[in-house]
C-alpha cells in the first residue's frame, strides 16, 4: 500500500472504503485522517491544482511562505506512510451503484465484494476502483477577464486574494481592475496594504455613494476601458487604456470568476444552490449518501488553510459513517448467527 501510480498501474476493479478525486489540502487532508483511522483510501489526481501559477502561499500557520507545490509534495509522502494509494489519473466519472441494481458496473461492484450501495470510479484509459464512499475534491479553476497581457502575469504581479498576496506587494503602486462588481470593495480593502490603490473602473458604472467612499479612502479612480496589460522584462509596468494612456501599476489586483470543476457531481444529481454550486452540510456531506465534497468544488473562498481543515472535517464524519454501517452488518449477522445475548 501506500503506492504512486500512473493508470496504467491502476489494478483493475481495485476496492477501497474511500477514494478521494483530487490531491489538494482538502483531499489531501481527508486522505491523511483516514489513512491513520486505518481506512483503505485511493486518492486520484489529474495534476492540475489552482494555485500553480503562485510561487508561495500564506495564510497557513507553520506554512507560511512555502511554495504550494511543495506543500502538496509533503502532503503525498505523509499519507502514502499510511498505506494511502495515490494513483496519477483523470476520474472521467463516478457511478452510484444502488442495492439490486443490474448492469455491468453493479456486476463489478459485486465481484470485487462491495456491497451495494457503493461507487464505481472510471478512470480515464479504463480502469476502475471501486469505493464504498467518495469525496469529491477537485477544486475549481478562475475565469480571468479577456484581457491582452492578463493570463500571462496571473499569480506573479496580477493578483486576486489580498490576504493570499498583498502583503508581498505592500507600500507599492496598485491597481484594481474593474471588471466586476466586487472591484469597488476589493480597493476599499488594498487601500490598508498601501497609500497608492487606484481603481481602473473600465466597464463598471459607480454610483455616487461608491465615489464618496472611494474618495473618503483616498482611492483614486481612473476612467476608461482597459485595453491591455502593458509588461516589459517580465514584470508588469502598467494598465493601457483605450485612450492610449498607460496607468504606471507594479501590482494589479482582479477578481476572477470561480468555475467549479464539478463535473462529476453533476453526474452524481448532487443538490445545488440559486447560484449552481454544491450544497454540502458543515462536514462536506452532499445530498447523495455516500459523497462529500470539500475545498474550493463546494467553496470558492476557502484559502488552502481552509480546504484541510474541510478535507478533516469530512474524514471525521465519513469515518463515523463507515462505522455506523459496518456496526449495523455486524448486528445483522449476529442476530443470523441466532446468538444469544451476553448475560
């Protein structure tokens, strides 16, 4: 146990109590608790996590400053020492096999001794595991504004969390780009980090309340639309306008729009909310018995620190369900047995 493998080493029909889609904090996290509650766990991953393009993360007591990558490495050795299986794959989907379901994915499930109701997980290439619970951990990816220059300084000096990264950028010339509507706050905010916060409004109109604000906290506005991102040397100079005037900017702060990637909850009828995310209970539970989600696939404001404390959370709960079900069979067989009571 405890292996890193690619698909191709996957062993067929494989049976875990638990298989995580997803090796960040929070599925990482839930791996680790139950990897030392002595439960048989998977984590697969596709190796694509949000924060890659950022060099460190904050924010993490102990933490602080560590590259994430690093993090996520450290995180791999400690629940491998716990007999934790971390497959290198793509999950294309995950079934919900119910009791007496017929089928091909039910008939696996049955031979490789899962008792229904279970999960079949396809991992692209074709092999499948089989798990009695799953947790969903696949995070979410930022919809950056079409803007020329953006994507390509994005997690170096275009930013989104000032307390992820502001403090990195602290006492130098800032800008907030007003691509949506929670600019106007986002440089109310950065105006603690530094005297010199300009918000770019570009396509937002500001009302007059949110003018007076924003000149009662000496933050400048510039009008017009933004064209590019203007970057010499590899570092940002500044915000081009359609007027030809460049805003000289060493930091520009942007609010990107959170897309779950969520896929495979959408395969599992997993309830949502108004605004189309997951609905979990505090613990990660989704409306599917048998499924959590945690991390940024349920949440778009959890910072890493966040996503493991969620990934715990769900591994104490999914334990005591696991536990309750087993406990429940063991009654079951021994009132078959025909048993009788301890005096």
């Amino acid at each position: 146990m405890g292996e890193t493998t690619g698909t191709a080493g996957t062993r067929e029909n494989e049976r875990y109590d638990v298989v995580v889609v997803g090796a960040g904090a929070a599925g990482l996290n839930a791996a680790l608790v139950l990897g030392r509650a002595r439960r048989r766990v998977a984590v697969v991953d596709a190796g694509e996590p949000r924060n890659a393009p950022a060099a460190h993360m904050h924010g993490y007591l102990s933490r602080d400053g560590m590259p994430p990558a690093a993090l996520l490495a450290v995180g791999r050795e400690e629940v491998a020492r716990y007999g934790v299986d971390l497959i290198d794959a793509r999950v294309e989907h995950v079934e919900h096999v119910e009791h007496g379901e017929s089928g091909e994915s039910a008939g696996l499930a049955r031979e490789a001794g899962l008792a229904a109701p279970g999960f079949v997980v396809h991992l692209a290439g074709g092999p499948v595991l089989h798990a009695r619970r799953v947790v969903i951990a696949t995070g979410l990816r930022d919809g950056l504004p079409e803007l020329p220059g953006l994507a390509e300084r994005w997690g170096h000096d275009v930013l989104h969390c000032p307390y992820c990264h502001a403090w990195e950028v602290r006492d130098r010339p800032l800008g907030v780009l007003g691509t949506g509507p929670g600019a106007v706050n986002q440089a109310l905010l950065l105006r603690q980090w530094s005297a010199d916060v300009v918000l770019l409004a570009h396509t937002l109109v500001l009302t007059d309340a949110e003018r007076e604000r924003l000149a009662a906290r000496d933050v400048r506005v510039v009008e017009g639309r933004i064209v590019r991102l203007v970057s010499d040397d590899g570092r940002l100079r500044g915000v081009e306008l359609a007027t030809g005037q460049v805003v000289p900017r060493e930091a520009v702060f942007v609010f990107p729009q959170p897309v779950p990637r969520d896929a495979l909850l959408f395969g599992l009828d997993c309830a949502r909310d108004d605004n189309g995310w997951v609905t979990t209970d505090r613990t990660g539970r989704t409306s599917l018995p048998g499924v959590w989600a945690v991390g940024n696939v349920a949440d778009p404001r959890a910072q890493v620190v966040t996503a493991a404390g969620m990934g715990a959370a769900a591994a104490f709960a999914l334990d005591h369900d696991l536990v309750a079900e087993e406990v429940d069979r063991a009654v079951d067989r021994y009132r078959a047995s025909g048993a009788a009571l301890p005096a």
